[in-house]
C-alpha cells in the first residue's frame, strides 16, 4: 500500500497527498503480483497472460496497480504489461 498516492476514484472517501487516474494495461506475461516493490515481497497471486491491471504509478521497474478482475493491489514488473488498452 502507498499512503502518498491513491486511486483518484476513492478521492471522495481516502485522503492522499496525491492521487493518479489509472491506465488500463494487459499483462503480456505471467508475473507474480506482490505486496512490496522488492523481489523479496509477499506474492500474493500470479498473474496470468490477458489480465487487466489498472496501472497506478510506475517507479523503475516496480508497477503499483491493481488486478482488476481479482480486485488486489500490488506490485508486478513493468516488462510485464502491455501499452494501454
């Protein structure tokens, strides 16, 4: 979780000194999504070819989003999206 940044639909209920519109991206290849930006961090489920991911903020190779149809939110690899949908 980012306390600095937020979804911009959740403006009206969490307070974030920033918040970001996300872009819609597919995952292109399989990669784990997890609960830290490191290597290290929790997986919290693989993602698969073809899944949405709701693209939040990118910072180096770490993407911070949510999986949509499992509705999580998490860190994957940035390789592993494809251009917005």
């Amino acid at each position: 979780m980012r306390p600095d940044l937020a979804d911009v639909r959740l403006a009206d209920r969490v307070f974030a000194p920033h918040y970001a519109a996300p872009l819609h991206r597919t995952v292109t290849v399989a990669t784990p999504l997890l609960a830290g930006r490191g290597a290290e961090s929790e997986m919290l489920v693989r993602l698969e070819p073809g899944e949405a991911f709701e693209l939040l903020d990118v910072t180096g190779a770490a993407a911070w989003g949510i999986a949509t149809a499992r509705q999580l939110v998490g860190y994957v690899d940035a390789g592993a999206l494809g251009p917005q949908a």
